[in-house]
C-alpha cells in the first residue's frame, strides 16, 4: 500500500519505517528542510533502539522517502497519517494548530479517496475538527480515522511490530477495511485490532496513559507509607502483582513519572474534563504525588548531611526520564540538580545517552563526566536518578574508595538492600527497609 506519513518526528519516523518494513511504499513529509535532508542523506535524527538498521534498510531499498512538498507527498497515497506534534498550551490543553493547520492544506490536495488518520494524541472530538477542516475545501471523498500509538520510547520498534492491540476508531466500513488490511502483518499472533468509533478511540488514549500513571503515583505513595509503616515496598509489590486483575507491570516506585507523554496526556485529560464541567479528582491527586515524588530523595540526602549542602559534591548517576532514551523531558534529574544546586551544592552527571541534551538546556550548571564512575572524584554522594542497565553492577569497591561518604542515593531501587549493607554503605531508596 502507498502511505504518508506527515510529520517526522518521534512517532512519524517509527511508523513510517515500520510501514516500509512490512513492504509498504512510505513517503515522510516535513516542514524542516534539514532534518528532510538528513534523513534523505541516511542520518537518523532520533535515538530509539533497533530503528537505525530498519531504517537504512528501507531507505536503501527505495520503501522510505522523505519530502518538504506536502502535495506531491501525499498525491499518490491511499493512507495519510498526521503525527503532528500537541505540545500543552499555557493552561495544559493540546495546541491543535499543527493538526488543523495541516488538515486546512489537505483539503483542496485531495485528487481521490483517501483515508487520513491522527496518529497523534489528541483530544476527543479532534477527529471531527480535522474532518471539518478537511472538508473546507476538498472536492473528494475522503474518511477520518483515530488510530492512537501506544509505542513507549526505547522500545517502540518491538512496540509498532508486535503491538498488544492497534486501536482504530472510524465508522466508516470503507476505512475499516484500508486500515484492517494495513495493519494485519502486525497482528498475526491474535492480538486484537479493536475497532471503535472516533471519539473512544480517542480517549482509549488518554485513559490508558492515565491509569498507567495512576498505578506510578499510588506505588509511589504506597512506598512512601511502607517506610513510614515499617514495610517493604518490593514485598507489597510482589504480594499485589501476582494478582491478575492487577498485574505485575507498572508497579515499581521510583522519583516519579517523566517524559513527554503521562504528564502530558494526564494533565489534557484533566484540562478535557474540566471544560465539560467535571472534575477529575483521581488524576489531580496522581499529578500532584508526581510533582512531588521527583524530589523524593532531596530530604533523605539533607538529613544525610544535616541539613547543609552549601559545599557538597553530588555525582549523579542517569539523566534521562527512562533508560534506553535521551529524551529528558520532565526527567526527575532535572529537578534533583536545581534543588542540589539552590542549596549550594555542585554537580557531576554522566548518563549513556542524554548529556548533550541536558547540556543544551541547563549548559554548564553540572559538570559532565565521561563515564559513570568519573562522576565519583571528589564526590560526597552518589545519587541514581536512571535505572540504565550499565548502572545495575556497578564496581562498588571503586565507588566506596571514590567517594568521601560511602552514601548512595537510589532513587531506583536498583541494589539489594542487605547486599549494600554487607557492603558497608549507608544505601536509601525508595520504600524499603534499610
Ligand atoms: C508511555 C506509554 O507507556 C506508551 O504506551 C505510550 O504510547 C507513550 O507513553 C505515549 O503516549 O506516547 P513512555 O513515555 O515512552 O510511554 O514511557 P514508559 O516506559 O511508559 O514510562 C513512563 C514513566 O513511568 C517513566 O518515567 C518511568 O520511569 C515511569 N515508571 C514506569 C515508573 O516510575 N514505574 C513503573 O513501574 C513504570
């Protein structure tokens, strides 16, 4: 099938290479004459494991095209995606210009029928205004399709491939059958395609990103009262996850929830809410412990040293909101390096991926290590913002020798705690028995 995918992003640039790997003929559209460049010449412009390879391949073999002409992009495709960016407008509402801006151009693009879906999160009723935006101008047939991705970074090749479901929401039969036979390689293990009108389709999206953060921000205030209590986290995770109805992923609490999707999408849902006239008091809650779960760790590291950072030296180990990304948007170490810094002390980071990111938003306020125990000279702590699997074993006995105070900060529980304490090291994480 001949697709379009508009808008090259992070989801735009993984859907349309996983098109083209299925044997589809994809053609990228953006407004950004050099990344269009970029990606032409072969450069990849994101980070995302597993993608550069599909990617090369597909590009070589002619399947993956980039444009800037959003005319000739989509002038042969049965297939239009939009996966335009919806960043928060000042009062959390997503900005729909890019979405509705580029509907308005389609219109009058339109030669025959053609199925264009938001790929995009968006809030309900979008379908309909990029219907109607469409319509404006266009002289053919054509059908809006919600179709939202569930791709989580650092995994969201596997995610696309071999996804637990593909939602897609069109009452339309005629659409229903472009996007089922589009879709089929993808579920040939049995996982569903759930079709569904427009609307539900868009909130599915909404909703399985808030619960998701709903089940962060409750194990996170149940680790908070299994210290106050005397428990063990990790038991009360283990004794709740083996019971299906409420699984066994997703419940590791850590400094909070980031990147640039749950706060988002959590705080769009309270805002689509709020303008019907309801209050969702559930997610106000789950915004408000995430807030302050990022500096979780800030009270346990001044009660370490008396209440007084001026002078201290921190090595910070994980910038990024995850591992496996370089995204740091709402990363909680962002927020644990202003606080450390306000108090007088400094900084040196190291993550596998982020640094030039964090670089290019807070520039020199830490100090940049070329590896993660080069973080450890002169330090007096060290504090684990990122579960990066290269920080799982680490070399203890240089970490013990390194630092001034044998003292770590794990914000991921990522130690075990007696082994630590055979060890020798005062260890806190999060809502385990010291
Ligand atoms: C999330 C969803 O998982 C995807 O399904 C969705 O498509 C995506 O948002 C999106 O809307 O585009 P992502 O933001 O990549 O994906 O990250 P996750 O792996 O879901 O992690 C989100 C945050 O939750 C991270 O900060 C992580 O550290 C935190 N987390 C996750 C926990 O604190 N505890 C857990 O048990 C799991």
């Amino acid at each position: 099938m001949k697709i379009t995918v508009v808008g090259t992003g992070y989801v735009g640039l993984v859907t349309g290479t996983c098109f083209a790997e299925t044997g589809n003929q994809v053609t990228c559209v953006d407004i950004d004459v050099n990344k269009v460049n970029k990606l032409s010449a072969g450069q990849i412009t994101i980070y995302e494991p597993g993608l550069e390879k599909l990617f090369e391949r597909n590009l070589k073999e002619g399947r993956l095209n980039f444009t800037t002409d959003l005319e000739k992009g989509i002038s042969e495709a049965k297939v239009i995606f939009l996966a335009l960016p919806t960043p928060p407008g000042e009062d959390g509402s997503a900005d729909l210009s890019y979405i509705l801006g580029v509907s308005e151009k389609l219109g009058p693009m339109l030669k025959d029928y053609k199925v264009i879906v938001d790929k995009s999160t968006v809030p309900v009723g979008t379908a309909d205004k990029v219907h109607a935006a469409i319509a404006k101008n266009a002289k053919v047939e054509f059908d809006v399709v919600s179709n939202p991705e569930f791709l989580r970074e650092g995994v969201a090749v596997e995610d696309f491939m071999k996804p637990d479901r593909v939602v897609i929401g069109t009452q339309s039969e005629k659409a229903r059958k472009v996007m089922g036979d589009l879709y089929a390689p993808f579920v040939r293990q049995g996982n569903p395609i759930i079709y569904m009108d427009e609307k539900s389709a868009e909130l599915t999206k909404y909703a399985a990103n808030s619960f998701l953060a709903t089940k962060i921000s409750f194990m996170n205030e149940i680790a908070i009262l299994c210290e106050k209590l005397g428990a063990d986290v990790d038991m009360v995770r283990r004794g709740i996850g083996s019971d299906d109805r409420i699984g066994k992923r997703f419940l590791f609490p850590g400094i909070g929830y980031g990147g640039s999707c749950f706060p988002k999408d959590v705080q769009a849902l309270v805002k689509s809410s709020q303008e019907v006239s309801y209050s969702f008091r559930i997610l106000d809650a789950v915004m408000d412990v995430n807030e302050k779960q990022k500096l979780f760790l800030l009270p346990k590291v001044n009660a370490y040293f008396s209440n007084n950072l001026k002078g201290k030296h921190f090595a910070l180990w994980g910038l990024a909101f995850k591992p496996n990304t370089d995204d740091i948007r709402e990363a909680p170490a962002l927020y644990i390096i202003d606080a450390l810094v306000n108090a007088g002390a400094t900084v040196s980071v190291f993550d596998p991926e982020a640094m030039p990111n964090v670089k290019g938003v807070i520039g020199d306020k830490v100090a940049y290590a070329e590896n993660q125990y080069a973080t450890l000279e002169n330090a007096d702590a060290l504090i684990i913002a990122t579960e990066w699997s290269v920080f799982r074993t680490p070399d203890f006995d240089k970490i013990g020798s390194s630092l001034k105070h044998k003292v770590i900060f794990d914000g991921r529980n990522l130690f075990d705690v007696a082994h630590m304490q055979e060890l020798g090291f005062h260890y806190e994480s999060v809502g385990r028995l010291p």
